[in-house]
C-alpha cells in the first residue's frame, strides 16, 4: 500500500505502513555516505525533539538575524537539513528566511558578486559578516516561512536599515511580481 493511497486504514495496515517506512528509510540511510547519512539523523532527531514547540523564545529572534537552522529533509534543488539562514520577516510564531552557503562556486555566480561568471539569478553575495566566518551567499528562491523552533542558534545580525538589507527585500518582493 503507498502512503499517497491511505484514506481509511486499520490498525494492522498502519502497523505495517510504519514497518515498511522504519524497513526502508533504515536501508536508505545504510546506502549514503556517512556525512549524508549523518544530516538525515540530525534532522530526525532535531525533528523529534522540537516537533511540539511553538517557537524558540529563549533566543529572541530578530529581522536581520543570522541563524543556523534545521530546514528538514529536502527534495532535490531544495535547500534542506542544517543550514544558515537570514530571518527576513517574522509573522505569527514563523520566521520567513533565505537559506545561505559558503560554497565559492556559488558565491562567483551571484548577480551582485564583483566579476561574476556563470550568473545565476537565484544566488544573493552578502560578503562576510561580523560573526561568520565565511564570505556567504543566498538561495533567495529558497525562501520561506519555518517554525522559529527549527532555529538551532542566533549567529549574527545584518542591520535592517542597510543598503544590502533593504536591497535583499526589493529582490525578494520583486520575484512575486
């Protein structure tokens, strides 16, 4: 039976969905390589342990915040599992943000990287911030709204009046034109 087919199930079939699930992401997490495997478990266990919060208070977040956040598991092209991240916004318990990387392939094809080659529209060059390590860029088309719980940690802070911050929010509101 596929999960995409379940309407009305007992209890038995339940008990043999999960069996097959736990059979089967056990012999996916046997195949990858340690690292990858590594990031699924994290993420489970991250996911197992916050599932039930409504935010994280105890870390005062706030627009402009640099975090090192738990996205989950990911399909391809997504941005997944443990990632920095910018807080663009904050609604309700939820914290619109723009996954980031250190990756300098990605970084030399930012639109706004000085000499860029290879451009890709989807890539933001922030430089490197008081508080991180790295020169950074962001997936801006992987943007969203997570649970503030999926925050592991408060990094650094990008100033909300600064040119690049009101610039990285034009760019954002301007793809939904």
């Amino acid at each position: 039976m596929k999960a995409e087919n379940i309407v009305m199930v007992s209890d038995y079939e339940i008990r043999q969905l999960i069996d097959n699930y736990v059979s089967e992401v056990k012999e996916e997490l046997v195949k990858m390589r340690p690292m990858e495997a590594k990031r699924e478990v994290i993420s489970g266990l991250n996911r197992l342990e916050r599932k039930r919060m409504i935010s994280h208070h105890e870390l005062n977040i706030e627009v402009g915040d640099i975090c090192y956040i738990d996205f989950g598991q990911a399909y391809i092209n997504e941005a997944g599992f443990q990632h920095f991240g910018l807080v663009v916004a904050m609604f309700n318990y939820k914290a619109f943000v723009i996954p980031m990387s250190s990756n300098q392939t990605q970084i030399r094809q930012a639109k706004n990287y000085p000499g860029a080659r290879d451009v890709r529209e989807h890539l933001y060059y922030i430089g490197k911030l008081e508080g991180l390590n790295k020169h950074s860029v962001l997936f801006l088309n992987d943007g969203k709204f997570i649970n503030t719980s999926r925050i592991i940690s408060v990094k650094a802070h990008m100033d909300t009046a600064s040119n690049m911050f009101v610039d990285i929010k034009a760019v954002m509101t301007s793809l939904f034109d």
